[in-house]
C-alpha cells in the first residue's frame, strides 16, 4: 500500500483552514439604515425575469449563460449551480 504527499495540496488545505478561521473571527458588517421615508408607490413585491439572456464575460470568448429564460416570484428560494 502507498502513500504520498503533495507538499501544494498541504498548502492549499493550510490555506483554507486559515481562511475559515479569519472569516469565522470577522464581526458582521453593520445592515444599512434607511433613513428617509419610501414613496407611497414603492413595491411591496416583486420578481425578476431572465428572457433569452445570453451573457458573456469577456468579448469574443463562448457565452457562459446562452438563451437562458427564468423568472423567480416573490419569496421564491433560487439555487443556482455551476457545471463545468
């Protein structure tokens, strides 16, 4: 039976431990305070619709999302996972 060590996979696994320990001590960021009134026709609901979006990240390069159509309703839970 072997066993082998891969002194940068070491590294990387120090690295996120780091990591989680700095953002694990980090206070939580101060929630902004509006301090004006909203107008009386501001939305009390709401949705957002994707209709046939293609988006690239940089010009010239495959789009990362191509004719991709969704809507997601109010209150609605969104997961969104990546496959490469």
């Amino acid at each position: 039976m072997g066993f082998s060590i891969n002194g940068n996979s070491i590294y990387q696994q120090m690295t996120s431990v780091e990591r989680i320990k700095h953002y694990g001590s980090m206070k939580p960021e101060a929630t902004e305070h509006i301090d004006y009134p909203l107008p009386q026709d501001w939305p009390t609901a709401g949705a957002i619709v994707f209709d046939d979006v293609t988006l690239t990240y940089i010009d010239g390069h495959p789009p990362a999302l191509k004719d991709v159509s969704f809507s997601i309703c109010c209150k609605e839970k969104v997961l969104f996972r990546v496959i490469i």
